[in-house]
C-alpha cells in the first residue's frame, strides 16, 4: 500500500537550473510533509517541512508547495547546485504532536550537472 | 549541532544470531524511532517510543525485535534471532516534545546477515 509516491526515480538538471521533484500522496489523514535529503552511507537529513494548513514554505533555496486538494506535493531547489545531487524523500505524517510515524516515499535520485 | 548517534555503523552476523543496535538520540528528545532500509526500497518505519515503552510498532516489527532504553542516553533495537531477510540500514530518529512533528535520523547502522 503505497501511501506517499515519487514516481520519478531520478532527475538530471543542469547546475543553476530549477530542480523540482514531486510527490503524491493517497492518505487524507496525512497533515504534515517532510523532504529528507539522503547521500550514500548516511542517514535521511531533514531539509524543509510544510503543515496542511500552508500551501507554502520557503527556507533560502529550498520551497515547498502543497496542493490539498491534488494529494499532490514538490520541492522546488533554486538554484541548483552540485552538492544538491543525493536522493530526496519524500514523507508524511498524521499529526499529533509527537511519536507519530513518518511514511516515506521510495525517494528521487536528483543529479546535478555541473 | 546536536546529533543522532547510532553504533556500530556496520554489523555482520550469522544467520540465527542476536544483533543488538545502539542508538543515541538527541539529548532533549523524548521520542524515539527505529527505521529501515532494505537496499533499494523505501525506508519503512519500524516501532516509535516514548516514556518508556512502545506508542506503535509496524507489522515488520515482530516477536524477534525489541526496543529498549536502558539508560538515560542510549535506545537500543534487539533482533534476537536474525534472518537474512533483516539485512538492512537500520536508522534510529528522535524528535522532541514541542509538538514538532520532524524526526531527525542517524546515520544508520549496516547489518548484513550471513
């Protein structure tokens, strides 16, 4: 049961360039997302948030947008930059103020050319 | 920058063996998760904890595993009895009581099961 999905596996965009990678999710329940960023050998570190009651949220060049009604979330990096290339996740959860679990999607491998 | 901790970050045992994943979350956290990654799926969530004992546990999460905070500091994830198929990266997450809903992870601990 495939609750949150990225259904790009991977993505190439130029360095400078907009990367934007998308997510679907089926769960209504889910109020709040999360985009983890993950190398090789390390764990998932966490990159932006956005709660269900935004459809926004920046931090420098990382934006998030929540479409509610489409199930449907992106991140978009701009500009993008070669340290950007790693795998990006996708996860949601049904809030309640902590010990909640995340569920993830099966990730974006985004590459950045320089 | 405070951090998770997780030991060892690769453990190699016989199948049959018990395996015992040490973890160290962020100091002011109080919920605690175990995650894991088989190679090239999608992390999936395994059991959270909070005040001492389980909140959730997944279906994945079986008799064969048990979660512990012995101390004040470490948390702890037990596999008694392993088998090949709990090969994995297994991440530990914690997140804190300000009703913030991000989870930050470890780098992850590599069990290869032989």
């Amino acid at each position: 049961d495939q609750q949150v999905k990225q259904n790009s596996p991977s993505l190439s965009v130029q360095e400078g360039r907009i990367s934007i990678l998308n997510c679907d999710y089926t769960n209504s329940m889910f109020d709040y997302f999360l985009w983890y960023k993950k190398y090789p050998a390390e764990g998932p570190t966490f990159l932006i948030s956005i709660s269900s009651i935004k459809d926004k949220n920046e931090d420098g060049r990382f934006t998030v947008f929540l479409n509610k009604s489409a199930k449907h979330l992106s991140l978009h990096i701009v500009p993008s930059q070669p340290g950007d290339s790693a795998v990006y996740f996708c996860a949601a959860i049904v809030s309640n103020f902590g010990n909640e679990k995340l569920t993830f999607g099966t990730g974006t491998r985004l590459t950045i050319i320089p | 920058e405070p951090e998770v901790t997780q030991t060892p970050s690769h453990q190699v045992t016989q199948m049959g063996q018990e395996v015992i994943l040490r973890c160290v979350p962020i100091s002011n956290h109080l919920y605690f998760y175990w995650y894991r990654q088989i190679l090239g799926q999608k992390v999936e969530f395994l059991v959270s904890f909070y005040n001492n004992e389980i909140s959730e546990k997944s279906e994945i999460f079986d008799d064969q595993f048990s979660v512990e905070r012995p101390d004040g500091s470490n948390f702890t994830l037990k596999i008694r009895s392993t088998k090949l198929e709990d090969s994995a990266m297994y991440f530990c997450a914690s997140s804190d009581d300000r009703g913030s809903d991000t989870q930050y992870f470890g780098p992850g601990t590599r069990l290869t099961v032989l």
